[in-house]
C-alpha cells in the first residue's frame, strides 16, 4: 500500500507544481495534511475505466460523405396534340343539339384543353364536358366542365378555333374520351364516318352520365383538336386525303387507320389531318388552319398527290407543288414524303396517264428531289410484277387500301421511323 501511494504522491507531483511534495519523496504521505490557507481543489485518484469510452461519432455530410450528384431536371412539360380533324366541311344545326363524340387520346398526361371548330357559319356553344367514355354513349367517368375564358361558353364566327381553358383531367395513352357539347349553328365536321361509339340528339344533355339516345353521328365534328399536357417529346401530324383520313367502306374508324395504328405501335402522338378528296391545292389553301395551327408538332408526315393525277401536266404541277408544301412546313417540322400507293382504275382523267404520272411521280421522290426522308409505302403494298396494283388483300376498292393494307403501311412507316427517325 505504501509503495502505491508513493507511486501516486510522484504522479501527483508531477501533475501540479502547487502541491508540496517533500515527505512524499521520503516514501510516506502524513496522515492527516491539514487543508492549504488557499483553495485549491484536491487532485483526484486516476482509475481504469470499467468499460471502454464511447467515441463520439463522426460528423456524416452528405450520405455518409458521398457527393450526390445533381438530379436532372423534370422532363418539360407542354401541351402537344393528342388528337386532331381538319373539319374541313360544315355541318349545321337549328335548335339546341347535344353531341357526344368519341375520340381516341394517343396522349397520356395530367390536363387537357379541347379546340372547337366553327362550319361556314357562326356558332354558339352552351356547355361542354369531358369524361371517360363508357359503352353505348353512356360515361365511365363523372362529366368534367370545360370553360372558356372563365366562362361555360362562347360564340364564335365561321371557321375559327376556340380552345378551352386547361383542365385537370388525367389521361392515358389511347383513352377513348367522350366529349359532349350543346351547340347550335355551323360546326366544323369531318368527310367520312370514322367515330364509332358517337350520338347526337337535339336538346340540353352534355351532363348526362348516362347514354343520351338520339341517333349515331359518326363523323368528327365540332371537335377538332385536344391537347394533353405531359412530357415533351415527338409528336406526328399526318397529312393526306381519304387514304389517310381512314375511308374503307361507308362506315369505317379512324382507329383502324394507317396513322392511329403507327401512334400505337411507337406510342407516340400521330394526328390525322387527312381530308377525303383533297389534292396538293386544297392542302396548300387550308395548311394554316388545319395543320400549322397545332402546337408541339415535331414531324409531318406527307402522303397525297393521288387525287392530282389523271391531267394534262399534272406531274410538273405535282412537283412544284409538294415542293412548295415542303418549304411551308420546314419551319414547323420534320418532313416526311410517301410515294403514292398503286391505283387500279381513275375515277377522273385517262388512266393511262394517271398510270404514267404516278409512276414518274414515285421515281422523282426516291431520287431526293424534295431533301426529305422519303417512305415508300408503294413498295410494300404493289404487286411484284404489276406496280399499278395491290398485293392481294390489300385494297378495298382498287384506290383505297383495306384494313390490311393500312396494317401494311404501318408497318413500313413505324419500321423507317425507327432506322431513320431515332424512335
């Protein structure tokens, strides 16, 4: 015991130069040291520890001090066309009519907003909804209001465009919506029946979620673009005259046609702005309203000239003319040409001149006279032997392409898009 107190009384020493250490030298401690005249605290005994220190821990900046690298941006956002008519014809109503058309969305996103179009005359429009369609005309989902403005309706004067306010209202790709407004005057209407699934009836019933009866109206009207806001990306416009537009038969479905199968296939946007019997001049006069007025296209895609053969000089004015049509959309697109299907007989003009031109048509488009990416859907839908017509099964008519022939066509358009296209 004395010699671990000497061994303390040294350390002591050692630690504080205030504390006298003369009898610790000697081997003893006193007894009883009597408290110093000064305050100064008393050393305390060092001892091992019974368990090891905690160790406080490091200071973690960052997840564990990796740098996290910068997230990307949210893709941006816009509003791009879902669906699109041309409504180059007019339909007119006396008294209050409801319509409620079906549409395919080749869209998906969070709001919309709906673009109306007048006929040669004015137009009134009372109310509008948007819901999820059901079957038979009836809704899958509760009507939503559209507004313009702020306000529930408007009046407009011949052929212009109305778009509604946006409207929170969440879509996914190739929803079939049901768009229903209470109108009456001169509405925009497509040339052929191609919207299964669409009513009429006359009075007040755009917020029936049940069926509203009347009778069927096929045809596009009224509605002539709905935007969907979500992602920005590509998204096509297809022009064109019947083939495009989607004629088959008297009763067809816009669905089943060569630019709703490509939109489905890529999932990409491919709005139809076909209009049946159009040549390259009624496309040029009306390009404005019918394709330059849609936003967030990124390419066009260019099908026509059929409905331009037959006359005298028809090919040098086919080629000035897409030429022309070319140079109008440059600014706005990526250009895409086709080459002009097989036609088996003329409605108008000499065949055999229709033959000749057509053919020399196809051949001035492969060689790259408009600088564009030319798709050669005459290729993939002749005969082998006889470049004037169709493969079996591919042609309704002898002009237009069946519902196989619009398969075909898909196919090579969604096959070219992707080697040169970079989808």
């Amino acid at each position: 015991m004395r010699l671990w107190r000497a061994w303390l009384g040294v350390l002591v020493c050692a630690g504080s130069a205030l504390l006298a250490c003369a009898d610790t030298a000697s081997g003893e401690l006193p007894a009883e040291a009597p408290p110093p005249e000064t305050s100064a605290p008393a050393p305390v005994e060092a001892s091992a520890p019974d368990a090891p220190l905690e160790v406080a821990p490091a200071l973690v900046l960052n997840d564990e001090r990796r740098v996290r690298p910068t997230p990307p941006p949210p893709p941006r956002q816009s509003f791009q066309p879902g669906f699109h008519q041309a409504l180059r014809w007019s339909h007119d109503v006396g008294g209050v009519v409801t319509f409620r058309l079906r549409v395919p969305v080749a869209r998906e996103g969070g709001r919309i907003r709906v673009t109306f179009r007048s006929g040669d005359g004015t137009l009134t429009l009372r109310r509008a909804t948007v819901a999820k369609a059901g079957t038979n005309g009836a809704l899958a989902s509760t009507p939503v209001p559209l507004t313009f403005g702020g306000k529930e309706g408007f009046s407009t004067s011949p052929r212009t465009r109305v778009t509604s306010d946006p409207v929170n209202f969440p879509v996914s790709f190739l929803d079939d919506l049901a768009i229903s407004f209470e109108v009456s005057g001169a509405l925009g209407v497509s040339a052929i029946d191609a919207f299964p699934g669409s009513y009429a009836r006359a009075g007040a019933y755009a917020a029936v979620p049940g069926a509203i009866g009347g009778q069927p109206f096929e045809r596009s009207v009224g509605v002539a673009t709905v935007d969907v806001e979500g992602p920005t990306g590509r998204a096509f416009v297809a022009l064109g005259d019947s083939i495009t537009e989607g004629y088959m038969d008297t009763k067809n479905d816009t669905r089943s046609a060569w630019p709703s199968l490509v939109a489905s296939r890529l999932e990409v946007p491919v709005v139809n702005a076909g209009v049946s019997g159009q040549g390259f001049y009624d496309a040029l006069e009306l390009l404005d309203g019918e394709v330059l007025a849609l936003e967030g296209i990124t390419d066009c895609l260019v099908l026509l000239g059929t409905n331009d053969l037959g006359l005298d000089g028809a090919l040098a004015q086919l080629q000035a003319r897409m030429l022309r049509m070319v140079a109008r959309l440059r600014p706005f697109c990526r250009v895409w040409v086709s080459t002009l299907l097989p036609k088996e007989k003329s409605n108008h003009g000499a065949y055999t001149l229709v033959k000749t031109q057509r053919v020399s048509f196809n051949e001035w488009l492969r060689q790259g006279a408009t600088g564009t990416d030319v798709i050669d859907l005459e290729a993939v839908t002749r005969q082998p032997d006889n470049t004037h017509l169709f493969l079996e099964g591919l042609v309704a008519d002898g002009i237009h392409p069946s519902a196989e022939g619009h398969e075909v066509m898909a196919t090579e358009v969604v096959r070219v898009l992707r080697e040169r296209g970079g989808l």
